[in-house]
C-alpha cells in the first residue's frame, strides 16, 4: 500500500472569528451553496458531466456541504489551531477516487478552481447581508482560498498516490489498447485488451490528430473514457499527438465533438464503430497531409482525400489523359490543358468557361476545336470525361 501523502499546512493560518449567528445563518444555506457549486462544476468541466448525476452526484454534494460545514467551523474559531486532518483525509480519498474513475488532474483542480469560485460568491453574499465589516470580509476571503488551497493539495496527493500504484498499470493497459485498436488488431484481441484495462467500449470512436501543445486543453473537454496513446506511432505527424474519443454515430454525437474541439488545430476523423477506429485514424493522418489551417472536419473533404490518395496512380492517370497533347508548345499545352480541365467541370458550357478562364467564348470555341481534332470522339465518351476529372480537378 503506498503511503499517504497529505501535504502539510505551510502557511500562516487566517482568523477570523465570525460572530455565531452569523455562522448558523451561513450554515443553514450550505445545501444550496452545495448544489450551485456541483452545478457549475457540471456546466463548466465536462468530464464531470455524467459523473455527478444520480447517486454518485448526491454524494458529491453531501461531501461539498460537509467540507463547506468544516470551514465554517473553521472561520468560528478564535483558535487557528482548528485541525484539518478529517476534511484533509476526505480530500485525499477523493483525489484517489477520482484517478481510479480515469479523471485527470487537470479536470479535478479545474472542479476544485470553480468550487471557489462559487462557495466563495455564494458566503460572501449571505455574509455582507448578516453584516460583517469589509476588514472581516477580506479575511474571510482569504481563509476560503486558503482552506480551498490545502484541500485541492490533498486531492492532488491522493491522485498522485493512486496513478503510481494502480493507476499506473491501468494506464499501461489503456496504452495497449490504444495500439490494438490504431493497428487494426483482431476484434476477439482487442475486447480482451478492453478487458484488461476496465475500459467500457463506446457506441462509436473517432480518432483525433492534434498538436501536442493542445493536448490537455482538448482533454478537459472531451469524455474522461478518451483513449491518448502516448507511445510513438510510426503514421503520426510529427509534433502531434491522437486521441481516440467515444461519440456517438449520430449527427448530434459529431457535432457535440467538434464543438469541444473549436479553437483547436485538431484533424477529426470520421466517427466509425468502436472495433473500426483505424479506419478513422487512417484518414485523419491522410488529411493532416493536407495541411489545412485549422480545426478539420474529414467528412467535409472527401473528394481531396480520394483525389490524394495515391499520388502515383493520379499521376500515371493525368498523363495518360494528356497524352495528345505531348508534341505541341508547352505554352499552348499549358493552355489546352485548362481549357480542358473547365470544360469537363462545366460540362461542355463555353459561356462558364469563357468566365472561368476570362477569355472571350470565341477564344473557347477555338481551343474546344484544337481538343477535338488531338483527341476526336473522347471528349463526349462519358469513361474519359470521367478520367479527365479525376485527373485534372
């Protein structure tokens, strides 16, 4: 069993001796003072979204009620010598707890910021209406992001403790998985390696390429299940890191996705069947190839994905295509070869072309009949017209 942790109080401690009644009239409002603080936590940290619902989130707002209840008794006292260590232990089991639900640090000193910031509003308030003095005021400010200080310490303690003893095999298990499912490993390997790792598989996953600098600014607002492999893997760009995150294979499930993602670098795979992620990591590196500046939905550039996907192959395909042209003038090869790109897209129409090339429909009418003399019947055969898109669009 690995030793405990609690970080010792280092600082001066503040008093602040609130008057009694001040005290109960405070304390009678703590449920709700509770409540606000476990709603925000909610709104403001998704990973705690589905965490704190239900019986788990009566839990979590009892214990909140307790430790703003221990801090009350805390500013009643004369004595700064009150001790700490029943809330300070709660934190530290609390920091354990939350590493073994697979939250991460940043999620839970997140929590613990905006518990602050709204215990702190809320008696705040409710303490300036009983009447205490703006001296007072500020020092009971002061004892609140003390106290708060010391138990995020404590979570923080325990949360380390927990990652270096089971956490730190569990991590190694989702590390396995992570590669099992990136390399397309068998359905039969990859639910054992789930298994392993106590990792319940989602509806759907889509792998997600992003700059590792926004790596764990992306976490805080993805589900606390995101698989991050952190080996190196030989198709991802240097610089970045994946992250393989559940959705739903809905509209709404890719939409909610991308919005946590907005603001980021991030390329998105298509949201494929959980056993099927390779596929969305496979595209996604392709469309990292594409260096497109900022947050990339795949599914919005299919046909540039197809069109690269074998280099080579387009190629070989756009040579063949301008093959008649081979003998003529680079200038008037240059030319033809325009004419015929706007021609196949604009589908035989002179006047778009003329547009599109700013020429003159004349000048259109002129190059059609040079095309037509190098390549006779093909330009109306619909198999050409079809290469001559793939190969020039």
């Amino acid at each position: 069993m690995s030793r405990q942790r609690v970080r010792p109080t280092t600082q001066e401690r503040t008093q602040v001796g609130l008057d009694p009644e001040v005290a109960a009239t405070m304390r009678s409002s703590l449920a709700q003072v509770a409540g606000s603080t476990v709603e925000a936590i909610i709104a403001e940290v998704p990973s705690y979204a589905g965490a704190l619902a239900g019986r788990m989130g009566e839990t979590i707002r009892n214990a909140v009620e307790l430790a703003l209840g221990g801090f009350l008794t805390l500013a009643s006292k004369e004595d700064v010598s009150t001790p700490l260590a029943p809330a300070l232990e709660g934190a530290y089991r609390l920091g354990r707890g939350e590493a073994r639900s697979g939250r991460t640090m940043e999620a839970l000193l997140a929590a613990y910021r905006i518990g602050a910031r709204v215990a702190w509003r809320d008696l705040s308030r409710a303490a300036v209406a009983q009447g205490v003095d703006a001296e007072q005021v500020a020092r009971f400010a002061e004892l609140v992001f003390a106290y708060i200080d010391e138990l995020s310490a404590a979570s923080a303690a325990g949360h380390t403790d927990e990652l270096e003893s089971t956490g730190r095999i569990r991590q190694r298990n989702l590390e396995r998985l992570a590669r099992a499912l990136v390399s397309g490993a068998a359905p039969d390997a990859i639910a054992a390696a789930a298994a392993r790792a106590e990792w319940d598989p989602p509806e759907a996953l889509a792998a997600v390429l992003l700059p590792e600098s926004q790596g764990s600014q992306a976490l805080k607002l993805l589900s606390a299940s995101t698989l991050q492999p952190t080996d190196d893997l030989a198709d991802v760009p240097e610089g970045h890191g994946l992250l393989l995150v559940p959705s739903t294979d809905s509209a709404a499930g890719r939409q909610g996705l991308l919005r946590a993602l907005r603001g980021t670098s991030a390329v998105v795979g298509p949201t494929v069947p959980w056993l099927e992620v390779a596929r969305s990591h496979q595209r996604a590196v392709r469309a990292c190839a594409l260096e497109i500046e900022g947050l990339v939905d795949t599914d919005e550039h299919l046909a540039d994905l197809l069109l690269g996907a074998d280099a080579a192959t387009r190629a070989d395909l756009r040579a063949l295509v301008l093959a008649p042209l081979a003998d003529l003038r680079p200038a008037t090869a240059d030319k033809l070869t325009e004419t015929l790109r706007s021609w196949v897209l604009n589908q035989g129409r002179r006047d778009a072309v003329a547009g599109e090339l700013f020429v003159h429909p004349q000048t259109v009418r002129y190059r059609v009949q040079q095309l037509r003399e190098l390549y006779g019947d093909r330009l109306e055969e619909p198999q050409f017209v079809l290469q001559a898109t793939l190969a020039l669009a």
